[in-house]
C-alpha cells in the first residue's frame, strides 16, 4: 500500500489527519489482524516499531466518538431530569394511580383491584406490586404504566401490608384474618409463613439493614417488631390512635406511621419511646412513604395526597381526591438496599459524568500520542 499523505492515519480503510505541520511526515498505520499491534512505518530509514493495543484501541475509539459521546448526553439528561412518580391505590373507585412528584399529571394504571391495598415499587425491574384486598384477596404485579398485569399469589386470606426485599428476592405480606405474615420469591412461588398471631395487622415494614419487620396491629394500637425468621416478637409501641401504615426511616431509625382513628401522621423512636404527632386533623389518614432525597413525607387520606417535611413543616396539597386511600409509594428506589446493587437516578448522572470525563481523558491521550508520531 502505497504511504499515506498530509500526515494521515489510515485504519482498516479509513483515515483521519494527525495534527503534525512537518511535510516530509509520511506515516503509515494499520492494525494487524492477529496481535491488534500498529505498526508505524518511518518511509525514510524503512525502520517498523510496535504499538501497544492500547494505542491502538484509542484510534479506533476516535472513529465512534460523535456517537458515543452524543449517546452519553443523551443518556445523562436522562438521568438528571427523569421524574420521581407517586403512586396510590383508592378503595373509592378501585384504581391505582399514579402522578409526578408534584401532583401533576394524574393518571389512572389499572382498575383491576376494587380494594387496594398496598402498592411497592420494584426499581430492578421497573414494576409496581399490590395487593388487592377485597374477594378476590390476590397480589398483583404490573409494569408502571399499568401493562403486563400478572396474578403472582391468590386465594389468600385478607391481605394487607406488603413490602419488598430486594436483596433477597422476597416479598413480604400480611393476612389480617389468619394473623399471619408470610414471605415468598418475587415471582410468588415458595411461600413460607413467618410470623404467626401478630393481631388484626395492617401495614408492614422492613428493616432490612438490621433484619427486622414491623407492622400495625390495627385493633391494639400497636407496633410490634420481629426478625426475618419470625423470632424475637417484641411490642414497640402501644397508643391509643389506631396505628395503620408504616414506614421507617433508615437513616434515622425513626418510624413514621398513620392513626386512622386519631387522624394524625405520627414518629416513634425505633424503641417505640419519643411519640411525635407530626401533623394532625387529617381524615382518616392511609399510607405513608418517605422520600429521602428531599427530606419529605408523602401520605394520603380520604382527602387527597399530600406533602410534609421530616419536621412537619411545609403541609402541601399534591392531588385532591375522595375516597379511601391505604398505600402510597414512590418510584426513588427507597426499597432498593446498596446490597443489590442498581444505581439511583443521581448515582447513574454522576456515573456519566465520570464516563464523559475517561473519555475525553482518552481524547487528550490519543492527541497526544499522535502529535509524538513524526519523523
């Protein structure tokens, strides 16, 4: 092949211009097909000197790099900018929800349960789990725009609380009329019963750091706690308020939870000392979810969908609905433990951005190895 001009590159027929001035540069490279070296040819004193792949693997990067860069912005404006969705299930009509964050954009997935109970969120697959409460006492599981509706377990007892654990493959729920809470695999096969006479209970949650679930035991006014193999039952806190749905606040430890017959949003240590009404004079309050990132309670009630911060300021009124409302979730990976390992939506831009950063790190260094190839 005969030398290439004007100081080019040529690579499996196709070229770039290296940016050396000096005219007299005749170089020639090309990869070889077995060892993937490149070789450099000086045309004056016919003397051939390797490469490593490495510098190889950065001219042939060069070729794609409008696309792959432009793939990555895509990609991290995607992450930046996707919106967290709440998530409810009224027992009003028999719909399950969804919104934005900030209450916009309501739509109506699915109206295949006529009580619903409880709604979680799956990031690994991007899909919502609920459980229907009424006749036909079944979980569900279905994509978050309402498709692909699955029947995973039926034929159960008056079901209730549900939460995930993600790390382990397992779903756990509540039967208030066998006073029971059972785990099974995310696709409901191998159903074990954990706790056996944990009282008329509603909502459940997991602990998962420390290996602990706790429900509300509705009739009692209590929350009560135990481990993941059902031993060590213990009494948390006993109130007065009718104790509904729960959620814990891992960082904290502190446990939020709703009373239905005292319509207040309440917290408790995680030793059940501390009792704090966080807001009060809702109607008859359901589910509760915490959104880390923004330090912000969601929680619903016959009312409507609302907002309040961790101190029990700033009380907004996100969606304005009648009917009963029992769960509420968030679409931020609040269930996903570091143990499963999937990124949050932040996690994926600052994983981008240090892409971004390799990749033109690789730039400057095939700009530089380039500029040094002159004879």
């Amino acid at each position: 092949m005969a030398p290439l001009k004007n100081c080019q590159v040529e690579i499996r027929n196709q070229t770039v211009k290296l940016g050396v001035k000096r005219r007299d540069c005749l170089v020639h490279f090309w990869s070889e097909f077995k060892n993937r070296n490149v070789i450099k040819v000086n045309e004056s004193s016919r003397n051939y000197v390797n490469y490593t792949t490495f510098v190889s693997l950065i001219l042939k990067i060069n070729f794609n790099m409008s696309k792959i860069l432009t793939f990555l912005f895509v990609f991290i404006g995607f992450s930046l900018v996707a919106q967290t969705s709440i998530y409810w299930g009224n027992t009003g009509d028999g719909t399950i929800k969804s919104s934005d964050l900030d209450g916009t954009n309501v739509q109506t997935l699915t109206s295949i349960s006529t009580f619903p109970e409880d709604v979680v969120y799956n990031p690994l697959n991007d899909s919502l789990y609920f459980v229907d409460g009424s006749s036909a006492a079944t979980i569900f599981r279905m994509a978050t725009d309402g498709s692909g509706l699955v029947n995973l377990i039926s034929g159960l007892s008056s079901p209730d609380g549900m939460e995930l654990d993600l790390a382990a493959g397992k779903m756990y729920y509540a039967e208030s009329t066998p006073q029971t809470i059972s785990k099974a695999n995310l696709d409901g096969s191998n159903i074990e019963v954990v706790v056996t006479g944990t009282g008329l209970l509603e909502g459940i949650a997991l602990d998962i750091a420390n290996q602990k679930i706790y429900w509300a035991v509705t009739g009692a006014s209590q929350i009560n706690s135990a481990d993941f193999d059902g031993s060590n039952v213990t009494n948390v806190f006993t109130g007065t308020n009718g104790t509904l749905k729960l959620a814990k606040d891992m960082s904290s430890g502190f446990i939020y939870f709703t009373e239905f017959s005292g319509n207040n949003l309440s917290r408790i240590n995680p030793d059940g000392t501390g009792y704090t009404v966080i807001t009060s004079g809702l109607n008859t309050p359901g589910g509760v979810v915490l959104d880390a990132d923004s330090g912000k309670i969601f929680f619903n009630d016959r009312n409507g969908i609302y907002s309040i911060n961790l101190d029990g300021t700033g009380l907004t009124t996100l969606v304005s609905e009648s009917g009963l409302k029992l769960t509420i979730e968030l679409n931020n990976n609040r269930s996903l433990p570091p143990s499963a390992g999937v990124p949050t939506l932040g996690q994926w831009g600052i994983i981008t951005l240090s892409l971004l950063v390799l990749i033109f790190g690789i730039v400057g260094i095939r700009q530089k190895a380039l500029r040094q190839v002159s004879i």
